[in-house]
C-alpha cells in the first residue's frame, strides 16, 4: 500500500505566509480557510497533495483572476522559489546552489523537492553543460507550469541566465521538462545576486 502523499508545513508557509501574505485578499483568505489551511492559527505539520492542490487553485484564481491559469501557476512557481529560498533550509540550499552553479544543483534537486514532501522523485538526463531533461513523478499541481515556474526561478537564482523551462509530456501527475540557459556575465551574476533577478525571460502574470 503507498503511503499517503503529504506535502510538508514549511512548503505550504513559504507559499501562502512568506510570499503571498498581503496579496490575500479576506475572501481568498476564508475560501483557504474552508478547504483546510488557517492562516490565523499554527500551520498543521503537513497538508494531503489534494489539499495543496486545491490551496493552490485557490491562490490562482483570487490573486491572478482573469490570468490564464498556464502564467497564474507559472507566477505562483517563481513566488514559491523565491520565499522558500527563504526559509532556513532554503537558504542553506540556495547558499550551496549559487557556488555549485545551475547544473550542479539541478543534478541535486530531488534533495530539494524532498524536503517539502514525502513523495517527490526526480531524474535527470544531461544534454549538454547548459542544458537538460528533468522527469518529476508529480508536478505538485494542477498545471505543469507551477513546476516549470519554481525551476526557471531556481536556475536563475543560481546564476542561470535566460532561463527558459518547458514542460512536455504531462500525463496530469507527471511530466518532463527542458531546461536551459546561458552562463551569466559577471555583472549579471552580481545583479542576480544583489536584486534577485536571474534574467529577463520569465513569463510575468
């Protein structure tokens, strides 16, 4: 029998605390509420996959109405890597990440992905030193894109520049997706680290 999929509270925190705090709107905030996420009490230790799911419908359709859901979920991918990235273990993480380089911690992601959940698994096939495949057994979401998001974010705030991530082969749990990017230039690098920015590819909702 698989165990349950459980998403852990500090994942669910760098979403819905960290990074979208004051863009819940009071009605976005009873309607979290209602399907099982408080945020005026303590998190509870981990969230089913379902419960996540559905936190995250919620968030895309207050904070992005009227988006289309591909660039909401994007959206809500590149927030999540930026807030989780500032978490304890995230900064840990990042630390190591921005002296491995993109393609060093892309090759350590499932380390990552781990640490949020119980049931991430990740493969990787090398294309070249700027590029890859990366198969995720779950996409965390509704859409590919939230993945897609969170990974473009990480590679960029690793010293990735131009990032470009796409998502094939979603079966609507699991998908595979192409990464690639360029070296950052020196002074690139420095702006990445300085305002948070990898690049200016990034779809914005």
């Amino acid at each position: 029998m698989n165990p349950e999929k459980l998403v852990f509270a500090q994942t669910v925190e760098a979403l819905f605390v960290r990074a979208l705090e004051n863009r819940l709107t009071p009605a976005c905030r009873e309607h979290l509420k209602r399907a099982g996420l408080d945020l005026d009490k303590k998190l509870e230790r981990t969230y089913s996959l379902e419960q996540w799911r559905e936190f995250l419908r919620i968030a895309a359709g207050h904070v992005y109405g009227g988006v289309p859901a591909e660039a909401a979920y994007y959206s809500l991918g590149e927030r999540f890597m930026d807030a989780y990235f500032g978490t304890f273990f995230g900064r840990a993480l990042l630390g190591v990440g921005r002296l491995a380089g993109p393609r060093r911690m892309l090759l350590r992601a499932d380390l990552g992905f781990r640490a949020g959940n119980n049931f991430s698994e990740v493969k990787i096939v090398e294309r070249g030193a700027t590029s890859l495949e990366l198969w995720m057994n779950d996409v965390l979401a509704d859409q590919p894109t939230f993945a897609a998001g969170l990974l473009a974010r990480a590679v960029a705030l690793c010293g990735g520049w131009r990032v470009v991530a796409l998502p094939e082969e979603f079966d609507g749990t699991a998908a595979t997706f192409h990464l690639r990017w360029s070296e950052a230039p020196v002074e690139g690098a420095l702006s990445a680290t300085e305002d948070g920015s990898g690049g200016d590819a990034r779809p914005q909702a």
